[in-house]
C-alpha cells in the first residue's frame, strides 16, 4: 500500500497550501508538515521551498511528484484488479478526447469485447486536459488524446495518424474562387469550442501559416461536431475537421472536400499512460487489442 504520507505529499501539491491540504485530509496542519518532513528525511532531499507565504515545489519535488502521481494510479489500478479476482467482474475505465471517442472508439471497443465478452466499459469524454487530471488522479487507467501532453510523464503509443480536411456542402458557392487556404478567409466557419483538441491543433497549423482563426470574420464556435456538420451540409459555412469525423458524410455525399494546394495537416491519435506504471504491459495488451493488432 502507498504511504499515507505520500497522500499527503500529493494534497499540498494541489494547493500549494499547508492548512488546505490539512482540511482536506481532515488532520492538522502540524500532521501535514510532520507527513513532509518524513518524506524529505527519508529521502535526503528538500521537497519544497518557501518563499514568505508562498510554497513551491524544488527541483527534487517536482521528480517525486511525477513518481508520487504515477504509483498512486498504480494503487488504485491494483484495486481494481483485486476486484475482479474477489468476482466483480473484469472492468475497463479510460478516457477518449471527443472526435476519437465518438468515431474511432466505437469500431476499437466491438474489437475488445469480442476478447473480453462481459467486460462493463466505462469511457470518460473530455479535452485532452481534463482526461490528463483523470489520468493523474487515478480515475481512468488511460486515455485517447488528440492534443498536446507532456512526454516527459505518461508513456505513449500512436494509435492513429489522422488527417484535416476543409470540407463543405456539395453545392456551396464560395465568395471567390478557392485554391489556397487564404481564399476561404471570406466564407463563414464553424470551430469547436475553446480547450477542444480539434480547435488547438487547427489553431497551430494556422499560426505556421501565418494565420489566425480571427483572420476568418464570420467565425461560429460550436461545441458539437453533429452540429457542425449539419450545418455545413445545409452551406451555412465551411468546417475543417478531422477525416474520421466526416468519413460516413463524404460517403454519403453529403458533403464534400475542399481542395486546397498549401493544406497538409495529419495529427497522431495518441493512446497515454503513466510514465513508469508496473502495469506497463497491461497498456500495451490494452492498446494491440483496441488497435485490431
């Protein structure tokens, strides 16, 4: 079992507080500073340092955080196999990041369960910063993510290598005639939300371009992809998506691709866990079964 002063450790790190993280582990501020001056004894390293009120992590802190985070999701990964042996039934938790888990996840779970008939799936959405928080507070065992993380703390594998497309309805009249990126500043387009991992890695692509989403005037911020693409199929607007999200719509004919000369945009799909977790291979047999290896 973890140390419980390591839960300590873990509570002053969300607060960088003495007296919250005591009032949420319901002891007294003493007990806090005893629990982290074991742990620096212990260890040989000063944790934390102190500047009048304010508390940081030191360079050492921010090491056994990393590890701190890393074995208490191990903990309760541990748990949760213990509860499958005692009969509860074997259980899948993980996080997937809006596009994947509505339209990759589907097809990667019917190849799962056809491995692990009666497997209870519970699978978090979220953008990649909230199922980052979910990974490190040990609430999903791991997660899909379209957007940016730290390689430094969670072991990864490409799960897919998605492209762009502009797309838009099959009878839509442009402003003017369209053979660059630049050329559909006119028309109006829809984008995700703010903190969306489709938006972020768009947003990037742009500013390499030297663009920016406020160079297009007629801007709409929608938070649901179905939305989005109705619209665009009824030619209210333009959208950039990724391909697996319009995939069944280009079928159909519903809408269509935008040709452009200077578009090249392909993003990973990334499968991530914690960095140094002992069931390293777990998420590895996880990831080749969910991938159709």
């Amino acid at each position: 079992m973890l140390d419980f002063r390591v839960d300590t450790f873990l509570a002053v790190c969300r607060y960088m507080n003495f007296t919250k993280a005591a009032g949420e582990l319901h002891i007294t501020q003493p007990a806090v500073s005893h629990h982290i001056h074991f742990l620096e004894e212990k260890y040989g390293v000063r944790l934390f340092e102190y500047n009048g009120k304010k508390v940081s992590l030191t360079e050492a802190g921010n090491v056994f955080l990393s590890a701190a985070v890393t074995m208490k999701a191990d903990e309760l990964h541990l748990k949760k196999m213990m509860e499958q042996q005692s009969g509860k039934g074997r259980r899948l938790v993980f996080g997937a990041t809006m596009t994947i888990g509505e339209y990759v996840m589907p097809e990667a779970l019917v190849r799962f369960l056809g491995v692990y008939p009666g497997t209870a799936v519970q699978m978090a959405v979220g953008d990649t910063r909230e199922l980052l928080a979910k990974l490190n507070n040990g609430e999903i065992e791991f997660a899909l993510v379209e957007g940016f993380f730290q390689k430094k703390e969670y072991d990864f594998l490409v799960f897919a290598s998605e492209p762009f497309v502009a797309v838009c309805a099959p009878g839509y009249e442009f402003h003017q005639a369209v053979r660059k990126l630049e050329d559909l500043l006119p028309e109006r387009i829809f984008i995700r939300e703010p903190g969306s991992g489709t938006r972020y890695v768009f947003e990037r692509y742009l500013e390499g371009k030297n663009l920016l989403l406020q160079d297009f005037p007629d801007l709409m911020e929608i938070s649901n992809i179905g939305a989005m693409k109705h619209l665009v199929a009824r030619g209210q607007g333009i959208t950039f998506l990724y391909e697996a999200a319009v995939k069944e719509e280009l079928n159909k004919g519903t809408l269509k691709k935008i040709q452009l000369e200077d578009f090249h945009l392909i993003h990973d799909f990334t499968f991530i866990w914690r960095k140094g977790s002992i069931f390293e291979p777990y998420f590895q047999e996880l990831f080749h079964i969910l991938h159709g290896d």
